[in-house]
C-alpha cells in the first residue's frame, strides 16, 4: 500500500517493509515481514523504475524497514532483496520527504541514532 501518513491517527504501532521510487513510499501490511521488497515492489508494478533508477539517480530509490511507535516513525535497515539503499542521501531524502508529508510526526533514521 502508498503510504499515507495524513491518515495515521498518531495511535498506531507496527513495523513493516517498505520501499521508496521518488516520491512514492510503499508499505507491506502492518506487521508484515515475511514479503520480500522485490514483491512488494512487483506488486505496485514499480520494479522496473527501480531498476532505472539504480542505474541512473540512485538516490531516488531507498528501502528497508518502517517503525511505527505513534508519532515516533523510525527508518531502519534495508532491502537485500532489491540491494537498497545504494546511498545514504537516498536515506536521508526517504526521512526529509516523509517530514515533510507530515510534519506532526517524530521521523528518524535509525543508522543516525547509532
């Protein structure tokens, strides 16, 4: 599923895979850790920008795990599946536009708190 954080109550908690093509974040099901980043991504039909962008603007492409602990979102680990992120500025733009999205929540990336 697109991720929406303006539908998020500030209640919720769960953790889940996700993977982010531009501006697009994608999200696995709460909780749902057993789907590979190569099926979530084969299943919004964006593997092939993926790719492109891999060998292209590799900051436009990030992927790892979400965590959500109400208004604390933190970004963490990656896709050994799809081999992301191939930079850190591709982290630090997943963790910038989710800020900016929505503003009213805590959003981290975790390699910056070790």
């Amino acid at each position: 599923m697109l991720l929406d954080l303006s539908t998020f109550m500030g209640t919720e908690q769960f953790q889940s895979k996700f993977i982010r093509v531009g501006n697009d974040v994608f999200i696995t099901n709460p909780d749902d850790l057993t789907t590979l980043h190569i099926q979530l991504a084969e299943l919004h039909k964006v593997l092939d920008r993926i790719y492109d962008s891999k060998t292209g603007n590799k900051d436009e492409v990030d992927g790892g795990e979400i965590f959500v602990d109400r208004k604390v979102i933190r970004i963490g680990s990656h896709s050994t599946s799809l081999g992301l992120p191939l930079t850190q500025k591709a982290r630090d733009i997943t963790v910038q536009k989710l800020k900016k999205r929505n503003p009213k929540f805590s959003i981290r990336d975790l390699s910056a708190d070790a």
